[in-house]
C-alpha cells in the first residue's frame, strides 16, 4: 500500500479498500474532533472555536479531495484493463483465460464505482456535522432572552385570550 500522496497500486481491490478506509479515519472522528473543539464555559475565553472548526473543514476538504483524486484515479485506469481486455476478447473469442480476466476485472470497475458512491455518503455526512457545530459555535446566532420570546411570538403568536 503507498501513502495518499503517493501513485496508488489499483491493481488489487482488497488493497485499494484498504487505503480508502486509512484515508477515512479522518471522517470516522470527525465528531470527536467537533466535541472536544467546542469549548465548555470555562474554557470559552482561551480556544478560538471557530479558527479550529476552520482548520478541521480545511482538513476534510483535503482528505476528500484525495479520496476522489485515488478513486477517479483507479477507476480510470481499470475501465482502461478493461478495453483492453474487451479489444482483445474480440480478437480471440475462444481464449476462456482472457474471458475469466475480462470479468474479474469488470466486477473490480463495479467495485470502484460503487467505493465512490460509498464516498459521497462519508462525505456528505462530514459536512453535515460540521456545517451544524459552525452554526452552532457562531456567537452571532446567540439571542438574549427578549429578543428569543419575540422570535418565538413571530413563529406563533399569542391567542387573544
């Protein structure tokens, strides 16, 4: 297996797996990074939740760009296999080796693309989780008691009595 930065080894589906879940964990803690950056009372004054949130998106963007940047990557170089493969299936129908081949490489492609669909659900949960403490953590959403009672007044106002 090679590192995210690094070309990856697509030839070997459990392999390929492998890196993505490695390449995940930063979304496997994603809310135990947003719990433990959302400061308790005591500690309001001295950690700057928003720069850390900040830093934690700015960490998730890259991570998901890399992922889809693998993916796409092997998913391309697959469906090229597999051309090849077809292209040489047509040349000699009656070689069963490169039939098996042609199909073990097919099902691989129907991995791989399914990895991806995998990855928007990873994804789009991360950001929920995010976007939802940064709304959270934003003090310019933060309402005294007056100004709470007349908000709620507009969503459902008092009955005559």
């Amino acid at each position: 297996m090679v590192a995210p930065s690094g070309s990856v080894n697509c030839e070997e589906f459990a392999e390929f797996q492998e890196l993505l879940k490695v390449m995940k964990t930063i979304d496997d803690k994603t809310v135990h990074e947003l719990n433990t950056t959302a400061p308790t009372a005591s500690f309001a004054g001295k950690i700057d939740a928003s720069q850390t949130c900040k830093h934690l998106y700015e960490s998730l963007m890259a991570a998901h760009a890399n992922r889809d940047r693998v993916i796409k990557n092997c998913i391309a170089q697959t469906s090229e296999v597999v051309k090849n493969l077809r292209e040489e299936r047509e040349k000699n129908l009656d070689d069963l080796t490169l039939l098996k081949q042609l199909r073990k490489e097919q099902t691989k492609l129907k991995w791989m693309q399914s990895e991806r669909n995998v990855e928007e659900v990873v994804n789009d949960r991360s950001w929920k989780v995010s976007h939802v403490t940064q709304y959270l953590l934003d003090q310019s959403f933060v309402m005294d008691e007056e100004s709470l009672y007349e908000s709620s007044l507009r969503i459902e106002p008092k009955l005559p009595t």
